[in-house]
C-alpha cells in the first residue's frame, strides 16, 4: 500500500488508526484504504456509525461556543484527531479573537494536517504528546507558551477516553490533568457507551477495534459521570450525545442511544 502524497513518510498505512477512522466516518479525507475499511464493517454493524460520528462533532461545537460565551478564552483540546470542519480554534476564535487554543494528539497525519491549517495562527498550535503522559503534556513549551494556568482553562476531552484502558488509570489521568486547573475552568468530555444497546454489538465493535492503533473501551453512565469528580457538571448533566443543549440545525436521533455516546460540560468551582 503506498502512501497518500499528504501523508508523513512514518505512518503506518496498514494498520488502522482511531483518528483516521473517525476522519472517514466523518467524510474526510485523511484516511488510508484500512481505515475507511474499518469505518465500513462499523456502519455494517451498526448503521448510525457515521451520524454518532457526526453528533459527536457537533457537540464539540456546542460545546466551544457555550464555553466562549462563558467568558473561557484558553482550550486545551487532547485527543484532537484529525482536522475537519468545525475546529476548536475556528470557533473560538470566530467568537472571540483573543482566544487561545492547543491541540494534542499522537497521530502523525493529524500532527501534519493540524500544522498546515495552523500556519500563521500565532494563538493556535498541535502538540504531538499523549494523554497517557500527563504531566509531558502539561509542561510541554508550546502548551505553557499559550496557556495560563492561572487563568481558567477548558479541557477537552472529547471522543478520546474511551482509548484509554482500566489498567492504564484513566481516572488518574484525567484527575492529574484537573489538578492543573484554576476554579472556573471547565471540563468537557464524550464517551463511547453501548448503554441501551444489545451486548453482541458493542461486542462485535470492541473485536473490530482490537485491529486499530487503539482498542475501545466503551463504559457506562456512572463509569463516565466519575470522570467529572471535583467538577459541577452543568446543566443538561452527563446525557447522550444529540441531549446535550441541542441546537435547530443538528442531526436529529429519534432514539439518543444510537449516537453510541455520553457528553457533559463540568465547571470546577
């Protein structure tokens, strides 16, 4: 398989990797023939794959704009995957000029496509880092050039989580990460569930995961909910993903469930 003439000459293009699958999901791109391969036994298994992605999307967006009137001006955005339309940074600083925005993620097709968009963009930036390594991440130069620690800061942790093993302590992860945090900051997170769904679906989609760069865990409300420990969470509370402060122009689910995740907004007091 060769490689796209986009694509950094380190990436693997036989194996498939979650941002890029997202990224096909989505309708982009930045995508190899195994991804888009395994974006389409997803949406074989489970046919509202690509809306979930979506719904996914637009809650980010709903998110960044409640956050901007809020007064928020700092996002540290982990897990960012591949650009597309709606970026953190496109929002925010449509909204608010003065807002700062650093992207982090581990795949290098993100990391070179987040840096052409951002070219030029001094209150912009991609880190290449991992949520694993926290404390890398919060100490990285170009993290501490743009955000003020002191001053309040939303963290997203949008569609990434769920990467991330029991074993690997994803709770620790995410405290050490909150522990950085001034009062006033904010919190943001969407989680992959199969609450409401049958047992052999998200069965047959943690099998087919298991082939990717990294093998999902979905969890369940209350598993979701202790991530926002320490943190308010505002209203609607932690709800699917279509749930949460929906907006007229968003995709609409007769059945919430089917968007495959949780979302919530925690305000740390």
């Amino acid at each position: 398989m060769e490689h796209e003439s986009w694509a950094p000459p380190e990436v693997d293009v036989e194996r498939a990797n979650v941002a890029r699958i997202y990224d096909a999901l989505l309708g982009g791109s930045h995508n190899f023939a195994v991804d888009r391969d395994v974006a389409s036994a997803l949406t074989a298994i489970e046919p509202s794959s690509r809306d979930a992605a979506r719904a996914n999307r637009q809650f980010l967006g709903r998110a960044v704009r409640f956050l901007v009137k809020s007064g928020i001006r700092q996002f540290l955005d982990i897990g960012s995957g591949v650009p597309t339309l709606g970026n953190v940074h496109e929002i925010a600083q449509s909204a608010a000029p003065d807002s700062h925005v650093v992207y982090v993620d581990t795949d290098p097709v993100a990391i070179a496509h987040s840096k052409s968009i951002l070219a030029g963009n001094e209150q912009a930036t991609i880190v290449q880092a991992d949520l694993r390594e926290p404390d890398v991440i919060l100490s990285h130069p170009d993290v501490k050039r743009l955000i003020d620690f002191d001053r309040p800061v939303a963290l997203l942790l949008v569609a990434v989580l769920h990467f991330i093993t029991e074993e690997e302590r994803p709770a620790d992860l995410v405290r050490r990460l909150a522990d950085a945090l001034v009062p006033g900051s904010h919190l943001v997170i969407s989680h992959a569930t199969i609450d409401g769904r049958a047992p052999q679906v998200g069965e047959a989609i943690e099998k087919l995961y298991s082939r990717t760069s990294a093998p999902g865990r979905p969890r369940d409300h209350a598993s979701v909910k202790a991530f926002f420990d320490g943190f308010e969470i505002l209203e609607p509370g932690l709800v699917y993903l279509p749930q949460w402060r929906p907006e007229e122009s968003d995709l609409k689910f007769e059945r919430p469930e089917l968007a495959w995740g949780y979302a919530g907004v925690g305000r740390k007091n």
